[in-house]
C-alpha cells in the first residue's frame, strides 16, 4: 500500500543474484527500501534478531507516521485485507501484541545456558555450550512467546533507548531464539508512576493460547505483515541446509505437525510415511547416521553414568524395527538383535546391515527359530542377555523388547525412572488368574511346519515346580538389573526354572517374575504385585478401561491407530506396544516428532545439526 512504509532485510550470506533481485524490486518503489545494515543470519541466534533490530531502527528514523511495526519473513502471506489489519490493530488502542507466556520446561535451557552461533561455508547454526548464564538484568522475568510481534513506535523507540532493553538485548545475544523472548519480555514489565511502557500488553485476547507441543513454533496468526519486512535468505523459519534441515521451518515438518494436529483432534489426516535412507547399496554407515538424524553423542553427565542394554526380539517389518532402533539409541548404551531363524533372508540381511554401522550394537551369537508364546520366545531374550552379560559396557539395567515397540519416554527420561527402583528388578506380575494357570499344569510342544508355527497344548498334567517355586503371571517385558540377570545364569533354581518351563505355554510371561519374587535373589521384588509402568498395552479384553483400539487387535493386542495418539502421549509407560509403520505410519510418526523434540530439549550438550527431524 502507497501509505505505508517498507523495510527489507536480505540475509548477508545470500547469493547477489538474490540480492540483486531485491534491489531491482525496491528500487521502484520510493516507500520500500533495503535495511542499512546486513546481518549474516543464524537461524535461532541472535542474528535473526538483530536484523529486525536494524529494520525497527531505519523505520524510526522515517518520516512515514507509521502506527504499528509488523515483522514478517519471506515465506508468510496475509490472509486479511490491509484495512481489516487496520482495523484490527486499532482494536488494541496502542497496546503491543507479543504473544507468549511463562517458559514451558522444554525452553527453559534456552536462556539459562550460553549458546554461540556457528558461522561455516555449508552451515550454520547455534552451538549449546554446557556453561550456565548469568540472570536477567534488572530483576526482569523472562517469558517465552512468538518471535512475530506487531508494536506500536513508542515501543520501539522503547526498545532501542531505554536501559532495561538494551541491556536486555546485550544478555539475550548468547542465548538460543532470542526473538523469541525479547519482545514479549519487554512487553510484559509493569508500568511505573514515572514511566509507563509504551503499549504493554498484560493479557492477550482469546488469539494467545497456551502453546501446545504440536502447535510449538506455528502460531495461528490473524494478522501477517505489510508495514515491516524481513527476508531472511534460506532460514525464515528453521532452514539449515537440505538434509540438515530442523523440520520445523521447512515444508515437510509444517505437513508433519498439521497431520498430527488433525490426528489428536480426531480429524481427518492424510497418511504420511517417510521411509529412512537404507544403509544398503553405496550409502556408507557415516552417510546413514548422518542423513537419518541418529543421535551421536551422549547428552548429558547422568545418562553417561547410567548405561542402558537393549534386547531387541524381531522377525519382520524392517521400517517399523528401524524406527524403534533410531528412537531408542544412544551411544553410551549397548544393543543386542536377535532376528527370528525364520526371518527371510533380505530381512536378516537388512537388518545385519543397519546393526554393523553402529559399534555399541551386534547380533546375538546364537538365534532361535521363534514360535509365538513358546520357550523359543523366552530363549531370544536369554540368548541376547547372555551377550550382554560379557560385553565391556557396564550398563545397570537390561529392558527387553520386540520390533513393534516404540517408546513413550526419552532415554534421559527412562534412566531416571529407573534410577528410583534403586537397583530393584521391574517383572509386573501375580499370581495366576482363572485363565492363566492351564499354561504351566500342561504339557505344551512348539510345533513348526508348514502349516505354520505354534504352541500345542497336549493336556498332559506338567509335574511340580522345582525347588517349591511359586509360580507366578506377569507381563514378558522386564527390566533387569546385571546382578538379576547374572543369577539367572548361574543360579540352580533359575537354570531348573528354565528346564522345567520348556514345555509350558508362554513361559516368558511366567519366568521373570516368579525369580524375581525370590526374597533372596538379587534386586528381587516378592510383593511388587503390577509394579512398573514399562508397557502401555491395549488388551482385547480390557476395552472397558482403555476406550477401544483405534487401529485392529492382533492376538488379542491392539496394533495402534492415529485415534490412540492421546491415550499413548497420557499414559506414563516407558514404551507401547504394538505398531506397525506400513499400516499406521501417522501414528509412528507423531511419536517420534514428540520424542525427538523433548529428547533435544533436555540436552545438557551441544546439539548438533544434523540430529533435528
């Protein structure tokens, strides 16, 4: 519009190509110019602020009696007229709109810890240092909000002159996303009987919502720009470079994040599925990590000195295994596969391949051919703890799971709820129900063939337990510590368990947690009853307590839907099960977004690049 005025901030580090470009546009128009100083931007570094800052003061500076200050980046649009922006910031009688609210607990390390934009030929981005921030200047609460802003010219003129803000901005150019805690900030100090901010804005109308996770970095805005324009070559929104890209500024995270919105809604969501980069064929193993976002080093102190082992039973569906493979590893912890003798040899190959880029991960040295609810079942775990037991790691906690799990909690999060069992076992179990105790009264035969493979009962009567054993019926996913698993080698009543369990009807969901209510045996647990929160199951037969499946039951077991989304993210298991990536993939998805981005947000290290989605 001829009555306004425009400012446009072109990223130094643009090509002049692109700089031309621009000129050649402003040129014919004389309320448009570029800003008189150029700032290299970082994406989250105070660089990005900076530039508004150099557009804020040439815009101070013009005669145009502008009213408001709207930032924008080159990928926005309006969606409304210029007089229904009129209008509407006219509504606000010279209050300032920066939206925000007291910082949730994922931003908190974002002004406490110093950062440092990274300024390279193919990359740049902000470096988290472990090296803690002195506080706030003058007293001032920090809050945390939206880096697009509208604000009337006194602010602004607030901003570049009064005390409190430049010192504010001197503190703040160390930190991470800066823009998104210095306007709302200022915004939010009280007036005084001296001097009253100009503009300051207490509560936001109903438009300030508090940000939830999916909705984080994508604020429904009623009002773009046309007054104030940055454009910011290749980082308007989270841009790093091509396969280095946060997700959350390009194309593909903004699809991401609208499909998991519409799925926790109960909305209509358009399938996604994004197949990682095969470690197969002329990709090496530094490539695969690399462009698959695999976290590469520990992030924190506690994590480093409470290493975790993983059993990892599979025998299909390679994407979904693949995918639980990358939510779950760490470098500091140690891996054992053991893939189904059954598998087909292009699985078996596959997953050989992916297990070999990694040093803290093998394949067990002995593999069953695993028959569903059968010792074969049992034997997979114990063949992959026994590897466990003479690998160098010291890991504290052994956790056992299948290929189609997936899981709830970060790793940083699973060491400290495991930590608070002080060196006791997780087997959730009781004794028998009604249902359960024809299981170990009879006989049953494993029986492979062509007509498949499955567990027999021959109802002949099993003899006594040995050594008097009580037996008991828990959940077959535990968490064991070295000791337990230790025990469960060497003790005569574990080996004799064992023996005599061979023959039972899923006899991993009996073994763990009968030794483990031993009152001797160590890290033992002989009144835990359901103890341990480590699966979220949906059961066939407990509809009445869970809701119902969203997706289809298998065995008995739900294969999750995009509609157990909200029942997955409010329940405090460490893990779930089951999944199926071909079939659901939306599901998959939203999960791993959760997890990576509350993963990254409790980092105490340098967070690199490449290990953003």
């Amino acid at each position: 519009m001829p009555q306004n005025v425009y400012c446009v901030h072109v990223d130094e580090k643009a090509t002049v190509e692109f700089k031309d470009a621009v000129q050649q546009l402003l040129s014919c128009f004389p309320n448009a110019f570029l800003a008189s100083k150029m700032e290299p931007v970082v994406y989250g570094g105070i660089s990005r602020l900076q530039a508004d800052l150099n557009c804020i003061k040439d815009l101070v500076a013009s005669e145009v009696p502008w009213k408001y200050a709207i930032n924008t980046c080159g990928q926005d649009f309006p969606l409304k007229t210029n007089k229904e922006i009129v209008q509407y910031l006219k509504g606000f009688k010279g209050k300032n709109i920066t939206p925000g609210v007291l910082p949730p607990a994922h931003a908190i390390g974002r002004t406490k810890y110093v950062h440092r934009e990274h300024l390279g030929k193919e990359l740049s981005y902000v470096i988290r240092t472990t090296a803690l921030k002195p506080p706030p200047p003058h007293n001032l609460t920090i809050y945390f909000g939206s880096a697009y802003v509208a604000l009337s010219r006194e602010f602004s003129n607030f901003v570049l002159h009064d005390p409190r803000a430049v010192d504010l901005l001197q503190w703040s150019k160390d930190t991470f996303s800066p823009d998104e805690h210095f306007w709302v900030t200022l915004n939010r100090i009280p007036g005084t009987d001296h001097f009253l901010i100009p503009g300051e804005l207490y509560i936001f109308p109903k438009e300030v919502k508090i940000m939830n996770f999916w909705r984080l970095h994508f604020f429904a805005f009623t009002v773009l720009s046309v007054v104030f324009l940055v454009i910011l070559f290749n980082t308007c929104q989270l841009s790093l470079l091509k396969s280095h890209r946060k997700l959350n500024g390009s194309s593909e995270r903004y699809l991401r994040v609208q499909a998991c919105n519409n799925a926790l809604e109960d909305k209509p969501a358009f399938l996604w599925r994004k197949t990682l980069t095969s470690p197969l064929g002329s990709v090496s193993c530094k490539d695969y990590l690399l462009q698959n976002h695999y976290i590469t080093s520990p992030l924190s102190e506690e994590e480093v000195a409470f290493p975790l082992a993983y059993v990892m039973v599979i025998h299909k569906d390679f994407d979904t295994f693949e995918r639980l493979f990358r939510a779950i590893y760490m470098p500091q912890n140690v891996y054992c596969v053991h893939v189904d003798d059954k598998a087909t040899n292009e699985f078996k190959e596959s997953v050989w391949q992916l297990v070999n880029c990694f040093q803290n991960a093998f394949i067990a040295s002995k593999i069953e051919p695993v028959v569903y609810a059968g010792i074969s079942r049992l034997q997979a775990d114990l063949n992959c703890l026994k590897d466990l037991v003479a690998s160098e790691v010291p890991w504290k906690y052994a956790i056992n799971t299948c290929g189609q799990d997936f899981p709830l909690k970060t790793n940083k999060e699973i060491v400290q709820y495991l930590k608070g069992f002080k060196g006791k076992n997780i087997t959730p179990g009781v004794l028998p129900p009604a249902h359960a105790i024809g299981r170990t009264k009879y006989v049953h035969r494993e029986h492979i063939g062509k007509d498949g493979s499955f567990v027999k009962n021959t109802n002949v009567l099993k003899t006594s337990p040995p050594h008097q054993l009580t037996i008991y019926f828990g959940t077959a996913y535990v968490a064991l510590t070295r000791e337990f698993v230790n025990f469960v080698f060497q003790d005569k009543r574990a080996i004799d368990l064992l023996r005599w369990s061979k023959d039972t009807y899923s006899p991993d969901e009996h073994f763990w947690v009968t030794l483990n209510r031993i009152p001797d045996v160590p890290g033992s647990m002989p009144n835990a009853s359901w103890t341990g929160n480590l699966r979220a199951v949906k059961w066939i037969d407990m509809e009445d307590k869970h809701g119902g499946c969203h997706g289809h039951y298998v065995h008995g077991i739900c294969i999750y839907g995009n509609g157990d989304l909200k029942w997955l993210i409010n329940s405090p298991s460490l893990f779930a099960n089951k999944f199926e990536l071909t079939t659901y993939p939306l599901t998959v998805e939203c999960l791993e977004l959760r997890l990576r981005e509350r993963t990254l947000n409790q980092s105490e290290t340098a967070i690199q690049p490449s290990w953003y989605f």
